[in-house]
C-alpha cells in the first residue's frame, strides 16, 4: 500500500526557498565578486575583499540573532 503523500506546507517551502536565494547570493557575491577582484587587482585585494565579505557577513549575523532572541521573547 502506498503512503499517503503530505500535503503542500507552503510556509515551510518559502523558508526553505528563502534560505537557498540567501545562500546562493552568498556564493555568487563571493565568487563572482571576489573573481572580478582578484583578476583586476589582484591577489592582495582578493583576500581584503574576503575580510570585508567576512565582517559584512558576521555583522549580518549578529543583527539576525539579536533580532531573533527579541521574537522569541515577544513570545514568553
């Protein structure tokens, strides 16, 4: 006997959406951007530009985590 399928859970697709564009903006961000850089100005200015790309991401980081601690208290 088959199983039955589940039904469409259309929040749990958009996050699931969600976190693949964000991490796939990532990846072409640092690939393509940091390409670009390192064949204009090279090497050096490839791994500044990964610092910077690392500092914007942690910083991104920070500010998703304070904004979750606030929506998990907002529930209590």
């Amino acid at each position: 006997m088959p199983k039955p399928e589940r039904p469409f859970n259309s929040r749990a697709y958009g996050g699931q959406l969600e976190r693949e564009l964000i991490l796939g903006g990532i990846i072409i961000t640092i690939v393509l951007g940091g390409g670009l850089i390192a064949f204009i100005w090279g090497g050096q200015a490839f791994f500044a530009a990964l610092a910077c790309f690392a500092l914007a991401l942690g910083v991104a980081a920070v500010i998703w985590l304070v904004l979750k601690g606030v929506e998990i208290l907002g529930r209590g």
